[in-house]
C-alpha cells in the first residue's frame, strides 16, 4: 500500500526536510509541492540539494488541485495561513498534517491571545496534538494532526515522565533551550545575518515566546491541573539542532531511582526517544537529521531539583520529521518507515 502525499508551502527549510524524507520513503509518493514565491519553478532549482531525488514545479497553493492528486496533505505554510486551506481540504476528504501553530492549540481564545483571531475554531476540537508518545492512539484515528511546535516537542519529552508520576512540583517547571538558526525559517533576516549570529549567543522572546502556551497546555493535561511555565528561548551559532534544559523541583521524599525509573518505564519501547546511560548527558550533535529525541537527567541532591537535558534537530524531529511519523500512523505504516537512519555525526 502506498500513500500520495503533497507539500503546501514546499519552499522553506521544513518543506525541504520533508521532501528530503518522503524521498526515500518506502510508500510515499509526492504527488505535488506549492509555493506562491516560487510558483513556476523546480524544486531542485530551489534547492540543488535535491537534484535526482525530485525535480517537481512548485504551483499555487489550490485545496482542490491538492486534493484531486493526494490522500494526505502536509501543510507547512505560515502560521494564521494554514487554517484558509485546511478546512478546504478536510471537506474535499484529504488527511492533513499541520506544521503550522493554527491547530495546535485547543483554546481559540489562548490562540487569540498570541496569534490571531482563530478563523475555524469549530476544528480545535478534533485536531489532534501530533506527539506520538503522549498521542498516538488518537493520531491513528485523525483526519487531521497538528505538528507540534520544535520547542515544545523538546520540553514536553523532557518533562512527561515527571508528570505522569507525580515526581515534581509543577508550580516549579523552567525551561531553558538554545536553537540552531534554520529555526527561524529561510527568510532574509538581520537578525539571523551570519554577521549577527557567529560568534554570539543570546537570549530572544523572553517571557513572550509563542510556543509557552503549547507546552502549557499538554504539561497541564499530563498534570491533570493549570501549568504555567518560565520559558527561555535562545539562538546558537550553528545550523540545526536544539538542547532544552528543564528543572523543577522534587516532591519531598522522591529519590534518584524513582526518577531514572519514571523515564525508563515512560519511553519503554518508543522507537524514537533514547535514554542516556546513568550519568550520562546528550548532545546536539548526536541527532543531527534524525527524528530521535535523547534524554538526559541528573538529580540534585543539594537543592532538591532534577535538571533534564533533551536534544532534537529542530528541522527533523521538531518538525519534518515528526509530521511524516504522524503520516505513518495516519496511514498505518510501520512508526519508523522512511525515518529509520542513524543521525549525522559529525
């Protein structure tokens, strides 16, 4: 069994990992790619990278063209764009995976409140958070997956365990993660100028980044009560990749072992989260391209806190690579087809 697939929005980086992974995709076809800028030329002339492994022309993003050619569509066009083309294409009978935020979350006031006014709140309901470790049962009956946010898919991984055991006080949850550039998307950008980026390191959106009330809402829903979180983002001089650092304090009495028990029960048999050795802390570099998410945790006895290290390559796993996952499950594939790589190192 195979699935056509189509890209609206196929000109960014996301869109190049996704075309990158449904290349070699053992039952994927790209039936079609869109971009509005790029309407009219090859995608391999667009990225040379690609040149042999896909040589379609980018069109204008049409639901129903998408639909008359493809079974599912990945949306990966900017947020607040998304939600005028995904009702089209749900009604038209095509599975979507959304890599915007527009699905994300479940309150459209909370989506007011840091993007827009929602357009078709009536869809919140049934969109599906797309982080399979906390919802695959409910991807595999969705029509339509929100991709999580790179950040949150970070933090949330990192905190779960905790949670779900009642290890921690939630009151008490930081976050603190440093991102590669390609996170903020292929864009001309002073900000992300080579001369502004290299050899530096800073702090960005504090207090005020939009991906807090993502990782809000699903720490709340593993908490079973209102989380509210401190969340620093951050950008490094490298291409790809981010490392969050969680802490939270222990409740009284919670040992080390219980908290390396809490992440070696949790993540037992997910294909696509790796647990450090005891002691151990991961790094970037060591999923670079991959859809792995690794965990690391050290507990402080002098201060009563766990502090979590996770890493993810911010294209892969905390976009592209968990949206083509989703698809797998979607569609009933094995979780791990077309994704079953080892990262690249160095």
């Amino acid at each position: 069994m195979s699935v056509r697939v189509a890209i609206a929005g196929a000109s960014g980086y996301t869109g190049f990992e996704l075309v990158r992974l449904l290349c070699a995709h053992p039952s994927a076809l790209i039936s079609g790619i869109t971009s509005r800028q790029q309407k009219g030329h090859r995608l391999d002339d667009h990225y040379p990278a690609l040149k042999g492994h896909c040589d379609l022309v980018f069109t204008d993003t049409d639901p129903e063209k998408l639909a008359s050619s493809a079974d599912l569509v990945f949306t990966a066009l900017p947020h607040e764009a998304a939600m005028d083309i995904v009702p089209g294409l749900l009604q038209l009978g095509v599975k979507v995976v959304d890599l915007s935020a527009d699905y994300r979350l479940r309150s459209p006031e909370v989506y007011g409140q840091w993007y827009s006014v929602h357009k078709t709140p009536e869809l919140l309901d049934e969109a599906v958070y797309g982080l399979p470790e906390l919802h695959r049962d409910r991807i595999r009956e969705a029509r339509l997956v929100a991709n999580p946010g790179c950040y949150p898919t970070s933090v949330i991984l990192a905190a779960a365990p905790l949670l779900a055991k009642g290890l921690i006080d939630p009151a008490t949850i930081i976050a603190d993660s440093k991102s590669g550039v390609s996170g903020a998307g292929r864009g001309v950008s002073l900000g992300v100028h080579f001369c502004e980026v290299n050899e530096s390191f800073k702090a960005y959106k504090v207090a005020e980044h939009r991906h807090t009330p993502e990782i809000e809402q699903e720490l709340s829903a593993m908490a079973g009560a209102s989380v509210v979180i401190n969340f620093t983002p951050h950008l490094v001089p490298m291409s790809r990749g981010i490392l969050s650092t969680v802490y939270a304090s222990l409740r009284k009495g919670v040992s080390a072992g219980e908290v390396d028990g809490a992440f070696r029960d949790f993540y037992a048999g997910e294909p696509f989260v790796r647990l450090s050795a005891p002691g151990g802390l991961p790094s970037s570099l060591q999923v670079r391209g991959s859809n792995y998410c690794d965990l690391g945790w050290k507990v402080d006895q002098r201060t009563g806190r766990v502090i979590v290290v996770s890493v993810i390559d911010n294209l892969t796993r905390g976009a592209s690579g968990q949206a083509v996952c989703n698809m797998n499950i979607m569609c009933g594939f094995a979780e791990n087809a077309g994704l079953d790589f080892a990262p690249w190192q160095p």
